[in-house]
C-alpha cells in the first residue's frame, strides 16, 4: 500500500521520503497565501490535492 503524506509545505527531499517510507509528499498549498488563508481553506485544499492524487493513481492503474 503506498504511503502519502500531505502538508502545507512539503520541504523534504526524495531520499528524506525514502528513510521515512513515505512514497510521495504533497503540498495542499496551491498558490502563495498566508497562514491564516491557508487554514480557513484547509479542508478544499486537501479536498482538492485529494483528488489530484487519486486522478493520478487511477489514470496510472489504467495505463497497466
């Protein structure tokens, strides 16, 4: 089962992933805005990030 972490920032590198056996880290954060803007709209941009997330793995399973 993959793992996928989704943040506000995603600021770790591929390898940092890898030790922490997370397959693919996500920032929900999809434009600058402030702190206060990010946490009155945290549940669309997970929402949104979710969706993209699943888009992909179902194209990807669709391509095997």
């Amino acid at each position: 089962m993959p793992v996928v972490a989704l943040a506000g920032k995603v600021d770790i590198i591929a390898t940092e992933n890898k030790r922490l056996n997370i397959d693919a880290a996500f920032s929900i954060v999809n434009a600058p805005m402030s702190l206060t803007d990010a946490l009155n709209n945290v549940g669309k941009l997970i929402e949104n990030t979710t969706t993209n997330i699943v888009s992909l793995w179902i194209s990807n399973k669709a391509s095997e």
